[in-house]
C-alpha cells in the first residue's frame, strides 16, 4: 500500500472537485494545483501549494506551459523502490506527488461547436495534462491517477480505510488513464484530419492506420440475443445530431437492436429532411410516408404495411404532436424518435409506459461522419458512408416516354427510401408513401415480387425504385404487370437495352442515374 501524502488537482471540469479537495485535506494531505482550479479552492478555504512556486517557474505563453517541468514530472515518476530515482529528487529538493487528479480541455465540445475556428479549436489541445496524466498512470505502482469525477468517492473510501489506495486499484485507474488519453487524442487526430480535408473528397486512399478508441455511453439490456453482453460507444469526433446525443424522455432502457432500428429509422427521415415519419423493424423500412402534418404522415406510412409495423420503432422528422402520439399509441411499437415532441404528445404517450421517446433535436445538423465500419472475424471493413444522391432528374431518361411531373416526385422519392433498403432492394410507392417494400431477397426477381406480395394496396399508377441494374427484364416485367409506370435504377447491366425494351413495350418510363446502392 502506497500511502498518499500529496495530491495534484488540476481540473477544466471541477464538478465534485471542492468537496472532494476538502476531504483530502482533513486527511492531511498537501494539496497543489494549477490557475483556476487553486484559485477556486483558495476561495473555499483550503491551503494549496500553487505549481509555479513549487516549480519555482511561473506559468507562461498564455498558460500553455504550468506544469511541464522537471519538479512535476520527477514527482509523478520516481519509482519510491528504486533507490537512484529517491536520490535524485532528494539531490534537487524534488518532492513526490503521490495522486493526479486531472480532467483535460474539453476538445472535443470545442471541435463541435460550429462556429469555432481552427485556431481556437486547437487552443483546446491539452499538452500539460495529458503529460500529467501518462505520467502518473505509468508509474501506477507508486500513484494513483483520476480523470473521472465518479471516481471521487470510491478513492476517498478507501484513503479513509487505509492511507492509500491498494494496488489492483492503482493498476485499474491507470488502464482508464490510458484509455482516456488514447481517446482524446484519437479526437484530436480525427478533427485535424477533416480539416486538413474540409472538402472530404473521395479520392485517394483510406487512412494507413485507424484508431478506435470510444467512451462508453451506456450499457444495453442486451445484445441481439438476451444472452448476449452489450453497450453503446460515442464517437467523440461525432458532432451532428445523432443517437449518441439524443435525450431518453420516457419508456425502458435502450437494447442493441433498439439502437440499431432507431439508428436506420433516422438516418431515413434526416434523408427526407421534413414532413416525413418513418416505420423501421428488423433494421429495414417498412413503412414511409410524406405529408403536411405528422399524423396523416404516419399514416401514410403505417398504411404500406401495418402487419410488419407492429413492434417497430417510429422516426418523425418533425415534432410529434398530440394528434400524431394518438395516433401511434393505437398500436404497440418499441419506441419514437424525433427532433422533438409537444406537451401534449408526452403527456399522450405516457399512457405507454413502457414506450421509449428518444428526442434528438433539429436534423438539419444530422450528418455522416468519419467512416463506415464493419467488424468481422479478425479485422475491421472501412468504407465512405453511402451518402444521398443528388436529384434522380440529373439522370437519364432511356425510355420513349419520360415520367410526368407526378412520376419525377414519386421516383424520387422511392430512390431515397430504396439506399435505406437491404439487398436485394425493390421499393413500390406513390408521391406521399411506399406501398410494397422488398428487401433482402437473393434475387432480383424475387424482391420485385416480394414486394408486390406485401403491398396493401393496388399498385396501378405507382413507381419502382431497385437498388441495382435488373440482370434480367423478368423483375420488371412482373412489377409492370402488377400496374407499375415508372422505373428508376441505376442501370449498367449487359442486358440494359433488353430491360429498357421491355419498359418500353409496357409503356413505362426509365430513368437511370448510375449509381447503386447496395446495403448489406
């Protein structure tokens, strides 16, 4: 047991830090510490030793420089057993600091608040604590290192008991230490990266090393199965609306899968930008709907395929109001995402007590960031996001007839639910709402008629969005018989001009845009 004599405190976030601070006083310990975090607990009352007059060095360039020097870091890392490393600060007048209690600059707030630049981002890049805090967490033998603020208690119980903190602790504490500066500096490397890159253009090959590194936000009920362990991981660099910042306002705790349908629910309505409600389950939209306000929006959606619908999750890309929430709560449903949600919706809902509401705020700052990452056995798949078309109408019209105005919007439409779609992907729709969705089929073929099986309603008039070229007309010809007029794909397979006869034969209008959507 190595016995704490003295403690450095040096906080940007000094949540607990004065009560705690005061503890360790009574305990006899000498308290040092660093600008605003000793001025404030001079104020309180307690006797602290600033660092400039232990280093006998005043802090400079604008703060930048305070606690790097020799009689901060000999302190932090003199090994108490090896008797050089005593004589030496012993030699120098060097006293030992045997616990580190420091939090870094908040980069990471700083990085994602619009309106700061660049320069003043990278005021924000912590040099001193992070030396502090490495340096402490490498001699974890000796010291005891603290980063999180929850933390306090547990130490205070223990120096109380013991004078000291016991080794497997000391080790535990270093562990987080590390695992907390390796993420603030994947944070930092992540934010100068996309600023040495504003444009993010896609050329040129993916970085030669990837760092993961990511706080823990919560722990999950479960993982896709009860018997599995697990939790969700924020991306630091992440600064758009997304789950990770969204506000729980009601219902049970969050499951893997809950996080992932909301997650796919989301990115859809964010695509669709307004006016939009989306119905997800088992990762694949099930039902997507436009219109004026959010409940005849539901609606719309709910009608493609209530059946499925039941037990999904909702995403809205506007407020729900009252009117909407009793309109959902007809139906059991996991859980509502949305950028808001009315008094009268909550109250509404909480007749749902178990019906999670994820509030998320204004999408319009919904954005994808960084990369696409998939784990398999043994490493991690990276890729770009596949990110949303620009208008289908810069496309080409390939057929006799070209789509009438009422077309262009419901094919637009179904492109944009269709990227949201697993392979093989077939989407049926009208200008306000899908009416069939097919997705995840080994065929094309089969997709198309899938969709066309689930459909509630007659599909004469509606549009066809596939996610790929048709290897063949036959998925086609059967979505034309089922009513279809119009067709947008991306075109590109060696039977193209046969599909494209084939439309034109039924009368049907194509437009090919070139770019396919896979998602697996």
């Amino acid at each position: 047991m190595s016995l704490v004599k003295s403690a450095l405190i040096s906080v940007y976030d000094k949540t607990g830090i004065v009560p705690f601070a005061t503890e360790l006083h009574r305990l006899g310990i000498k308290l040092l510490s660093t600008g605003g975090t000793a001025k404030l607990l001079e104020d309180a009352g307690l006797p602290v030793v600033r660092v400039a007059d232990q280093t006998g060095f005043p802090e400079m360039l604008d703060g930048r420089v305070k606690t790097l020097h020799p009689r901060i870091h000999a302190g932090i890392l003199a090994m108490r057993a090896n008797p050089q490393h005593m004589q030496d600060l012993s030699a120098h007048g060097i006293d030992t600091i045997d616990l580190v209690v420091v939090n870094l600059y908040p980069f990471s707030a700083t990085a994602a608040h619009p309106g700061n630049t660049l320069e003043k981002v990278v005021e924000m890049i912590d040099i001193g604590g992070p030396s502090m805090v490495r340096g402490a967490a490498k001699n974890w033998e000796d010291v005891g290192v603290l980063v999180d603020a929850a933390d306090y208690p547990e130490v205070l119980s223990a120096l109380k008991a013991d004078g000291g903190l016991p080794r497997e602790k000391r080790l535990a504490l270093s562990a987080k230490a590390f695992a907390h500066t390796a993420s603030y500096d994947t944070a930092v490397a992540a934010y100068l990266a996309r600023a040495a890159d504003p444009d993010d253009a896609p050329s040129g090959p993916l970085p030669d090393e990837l760092a993961i590194l990511l706080p823990k936000s919560t722990d999950l009920v479960y993982g896709e199965n009860p018997h599995q362990r697990a939790a969700f991981y924020r991306d630091p660099a992440a600064t758009g609306t997304s789950l990770a910042t969204a506000r729980q306002l009601a219902g049970k705790p969050l499951s893997f899968n809950n996080i992932l349908d909301f997650d796919a629910a989301l990115s859809l309505a964010a695509d669709l930008k307004e006016r939009a409600a989306v119905i997800v389950k088992h990762g694949n939209p099930c039902g997507v709907g436009l219109g004026d306000r959010p409940a005849p929006t539901f609606r719309n959606a709910l009608a493609c395929d209530p059946q499925s619908a039941f037990g999904g999750v909702i995403a809205f890309a506007d407020e729900v109001d009252g009117e909407a929430a009793s309109v959902v709560v007809e139906a059991f449903y996991e859980g509502v995402v949305a950028p808001g949600f009315s008094a009268d919706a909550i109250e509404i809902f909480g007749k749902k007590k178990n019906l999670r509401l994820l509030e998320v705020g204004p999408l319009a700052s919904y954005r994808r960031e960084g990369f696409d990452l998939r784990r398999v056995q043994g490493g991690i798949l990276a890729q770009d996001w596949d990110g949303p078309d620009p208008s289908i109408r810069e496309g080409q019209v390939v057929t006799k007839r070209a789509p009438s105005p009422a077309e262009w919007s419901a094919l637009q439409f179904a492109w944009t639910v269709v990227r949201h779609v697993k392979s093989n992907a077939i989407v049926y729709a009208f200008g306000d709402r899908t009416v069939g969705i097919g997705a995840g089929q080994m065929s094309r073929v089969d997709s198309a008629r899938f969709g066309i099986a689930k459909a509630r309603s007659p599909l004469q008039g509606a549009v066809m969005a596939s996610d790929a070229f048709f290897p063949f007309r036959d998925g086609l010809d059967v979505a034309a018989e089922a009513g279809i007029s119009a067709v947008v794909q991306p075109g590109g397979s060696i039977r193209d001009d046969e599909v494209i006869a084939a439309a034109d034969e039924r009368g049907l209008a194509m437009v090919l845009v070139g770019r396919r959507h896979f998602r697996h």
